[in-house]
C-alpha cells in the first residue's frame, strides 16, 4: 500500500501486481474464448449459421492460444524492463562505493 503512495516513484507497483494482471487476462482471454466456442457450436444448429460455426469452432482453441501468447509477451517485456532497472541501479550503487 505504501508503494502507491510514493509519489517519487522509488518502489514500483507492477512487479508485486504482475501475477494478479495474468491471472485475470488468463481468466478473461479463456471466458471469451469459450463464449466465441459457444456462439459456434449455436450457430451450428442453424441453417444460415453452418459455415459460421464451422469457421468459429476452431477458431476458439486458436484465439485462446495467440492472446494467451500476446498477454504473456506483454507482461514479460513489462517484467525484463524492471528488471533491467534493478540491474542498473545495482550496477550505479556498486560504483559508487568504489
């Protein structure tokens, strides 16, 4: 709490926050994922709604797998660039005691 409280931006928030962001990308790319599933396997029932359902179907696993993979990247280019950081400040306070 009292990272988002520091105002000179000395502790950062999205390390601490990172698994909690992916838990729910990862819950909200699989409930849509499943709902493009559903819409399909409906459309399917139709005679209008063939070649709909037959596009949608498999384009669900394959949605899910792309963003799942999209979110991942995202979070951990978010991660390596704080991590750079900590490297960095490591390296400049080791210098500083010379």
């Amino acid at each position: 709490m009292g990272a988002l409280l520091d105002f000179n931006f000395n502790h950062m928030v999205t390390p601490r926050l990172i698994k909690v962001i992916y838990i729910a990308a990862f819950l909200l790319v699989s409930l849509t994922s499943l709902f493009v599933l559903l819409v399909g396997l409906w459309a399917l029932q139709f005679s209008w709604g063939k070649y709909f359902g037959i596009f949608l179907v498999p384009a669900a696993p394959l949605l899910w797998l792309f963003e799942i993979v999209g979110v991942r990247i995202t979070l951990e280019f978010a991660i390596n660039q704080f991590k750079i950081t900590e490297h960095l400040k490591a390296i400049r306070e080791r210098e500083e005691l010379r």
